[in-house]
C-alpha cells in the first residue's frame, strides 16, 4: 500500500490540538491497560547486545541497526521490539504469576515500507504477564484481548468527551477468527484483502494462529519463531472508517514454551539460535510462562484521533512522493 489520502478528508484537530489529544490518550490508555491486565511500569532499553540473542528478529529479514561500543567491547543492536527482552525482564524482577509489566518501546525498522500505517520509527506499549499452565490455553488469551479492546474503547470514550470534534467510534463486540478460516473463506484473495473483508463485517476482530503455513502452503504473516507460539497468538483489528480498511493495533500472544519453541525452530530454519544464550533458558525452562505483546502508540492515536496518515501524530522521515501525497492533500505531517 502506498500512501493515499482519501478524499474529502480533513483532520479533526488542529496541530497543537493534536498533540494534547496525544498527551492525553497515552496517560488514560496507559492507566486504563494496567488496571485491567495488572501491569506495573518499568524502564525499558533502546538496544542490546547482538550475543544474547534478545533483539526480536521479527520476519526473519529486516536489518537491525548495529553498532560497536569500545569502551563496552561489544556490539550492540537497537530493538526491533522488546519480544525476548520482557520475559527476561520479569525472571530478573521477581515478578509473580498473575502480575506483569508495561514499558515505552521506541526502535528503529529501517527496511520497513513507507505509507499511511509504517514509519521507520516505532513507539509501541510493550507488555508482558506471567501465566501459569492453566491458564496457558486460548480461553485465556481470548479474555486478555477483550481487556484490551476494552481498555481502547474506554479510551476513545474519554478523548472524545473532551474532543468533540472527533468522531471515532469503536465497537466492543470482539470476533474471533483464526488465519486458516479467513483463508478458507476467501481463498482467492490475499491475506490483507481477506482482513478488509471480515473486518468490513465484523468492526473489531482477533485474527489468531499467525507465522505457521496456511493449507495453501503460504503464511499469513510472518513471525519470529522465538517469542509467540504460533497455535496462541494472533492480531487485534479494528475497522478504520477514516481510511475505509482493517486497521492493525496490536500483535500478541501466549509465548513459546520448550516444546513449541523447539518445533517453530525446526520449522522456520532457526535451529542455530539453540546456542544463544536467551533460548538456552527457554530450552532448560528457566523463564518464566508468559502472555504479552505490543500495542502501537502512534497507531492507537492515529485510530482515536481520526487521522488519515501516521505522521499527523509521529514525526519521523518520509520519501518524497508521500511529502508531495500529503501536502496537495493539505496534511500536515509533523
């Protein structure tokens, strides 16, 4: 997708008017997500080392920013998420079942394709709880997402009664579907086409069971084989009236644990990331079970607020054809 303004749009809310809004959707989200998941916050890095094996690789193919600190004598990569680093983190914190963390998560996805919902810059809320294994199973996952989705349409509630001029409206009523149903449905279509579809009808969805082979022998995503099991995981979805598409807010998932970990290895190629030290203790079952994910800052506020492209609300690099797209259009990227 390329970047597109559709037709008659304006924003809802001038340039200062848009960073207040901002201010206060992260403050009444944030609250909002730590009450119902309870969650506590706590600070977070911007890179690790390249040896631990903690970077979250992502689709297996983007390029991690690297760089060398001498005074450290090693190599450091800035993160692509914080996936690996969460789990890790509530092993070293103490944390007890039930109970999780919230931090910022900034990076940097230099190979990422440029349009209305990617930017190079990526600021997320990344969370993490630890579970048990009773609780390891999709009736629990399902739970989680419709507290997150709760804790959005709570949100949005809020800016709007102090921004009347925004119009976002969001529906509670979660749908579950898992990736090989909406390619049974749709077989002709492709993966993205096949999300508009549903979310046409259904205005907030779960797509669930992302990074494994379809029927049809192709994903419908990629995924790390590392962090989410692929059997309990998925993607929260709302319809975006503004754009007139399924609109992404969050991926997440029940995380590997031994056994699923040691198959995704196998069968995405990634049999050498056994030695590393991060999946050492996955294997030895020294971290923790866990449930998390990511939800996308700039992308919450884009929804919420009603705009058309993700540098109304982010301010990042652009090529040229989206400065030229914007302008004639009358949108003022920040």
């Amino acid at each position: 997708m390329k970047t597109f303004i559709p037709e008659g749009y304006a924003p809802a809310l001038g340039i200062y008017d848009t960073q207040k809004a901002i201010g206060l959707l992260k403050r009444v989200f944030e609250d909002n997500l730590c009450g119902k998941l309870n969650l506590r916050r706590v600070s977070a890095p911007l890179f690790v080392k390249e040896s631990t094996g903690l970077n979250d690789n992502l689709n297996g193919v983007e390029r991690p920013v690297s760089f060398d600190i001498p005074a450290a004598g090693c190599d450091a990569q800035v993160v692509h998420s914080l996936a690996k680093w969460k789990r890790y983190a509530l092993k070293a914190y103490g944390f007890s079942v039930g109970s999780g963390l919230v931090t910022d998560m900034n990076a940097i996805r230099r190979d990422e394709e440029l349009d209305n919902l990617h930017s190079v810059y990526v600021d997320q809320w990344d969370w993490e709880k630890i579970i048990d294994r009773e609780t390891r199973n999709v009736e629990y996952l399902k739970a989680t997402v419709q507290s997150i989705v709760d804790a959005i349409v709570d949100t949005n509630v809020a800016i709007c009664n102090v921004f009347p001029q925004i119009r976002t409206s969001l529906s509670r009523e979660v749908s579950f579907v898992t990736t090989q149903e909406l390619e049974d449905m749709w077989p002709d279509k492709t993966p993205k086409e096949r999300e508009n579809l549903y979310l046409k009808d259904h205005k907030t969805a779960f797509v669930m069971q992302i990074g494994g082979l379809l029927k049809s022998g192709i994903k419908h995503d990629g995924r790390a084989p590392d962090y989410d099991d692929w059997k309990l995981n998925g993607d929260i979805l709302f319809w975006n009236d503004v754009l007139g598409m399924a609109f992404e807010v969050s991926s997440m998932g029940i995380r590997v644990d031994e056994k699923s970990l040691d198959s995704q290895l196998t069968e995405a190629g990634c049999d050498d990331r056994r030695a590393l030290p991060f999946h050492q203790m996955l294997l030895n079952g020294e971290l923790p079970l866990t449930l998390g994910g990511g939800i996308g800052q700039s992308r919450l506020s884009m929804l919420l607020i009603g705009a058309a492209h993700i540098g109304e609300v982010q301010v990042s690099i652009w090529d040229d054809e989206t400065l030229r797209v914007c302008k004639a259009a009358g949108v003022n990227l920040l």
